[in-house]
C-alpha cells in the first residue's frame, strides 16, 4: 500500500474479472470509507467505467482507512476491500 499524502485527491478503485472467463456487466455499485476504529465516515455511488470500479478519495486526514466497494451484478452483491494510508510530510 503506498501512503498518500495529506492534501491529495486520488481516484481509488479495483477493477473486476471472471475467473471462468464470462462475460458480465456491473450494473450498480457503492462505496463507504470506514476510519481506523471502524466508522462510516463517507459513503458514495462509485464511477464505473466497464470492469473498473472507481471512487474519488480526499486524504483531509491522517490515519488508516478502509474503502469498501459493493458491487450489484445480476442477482450477485460483490464487496471488495481497499486499505489506505494517509501520511503528514
């Protein structure tokens, strides 16, 4: 995980794949940040852009942070978890 620097803006994402290699289509997806003692500090609509996922992350405090994305595809909820580091320099 490379750390961020207070003050950023970085576009945080994953981006999905079939292990069976079918084809499929993200019809929905979400975002909540959680703080390092597990608050819900943010929660967003994520920008889809075909198999990525993204959403933008403000870093307007130091600490450890946890976006969690929930994915809609089909009749399937999906989540996914992304660590970020904020850091003073």
């Amino acid at each position: 995980m490379k750390p961020l620097i207070l003050g950023e803006t970085r576009r945080i994402g994953i981006e999905l794949y079939s292990i069976f290699g079918s084809d499929f289509e993200i019809d929905f997806a979400e975002y909540a940040v959680f703080n390092s003692v597990q608050e819900i500090i943010k929660t967003g609509i994520c920008r889809i852009e075909d198999k990525k996922i993204t959403m933008l992350f403000i870093a307007d405090e130091i600490g450890l942070f946890n976006v969690v994305f929930t994915i809609h595809i089909k009749d399937e909820i999906l989540k996914a978890k992304v660590s970020i580091r904020v850091v003073k320099r």
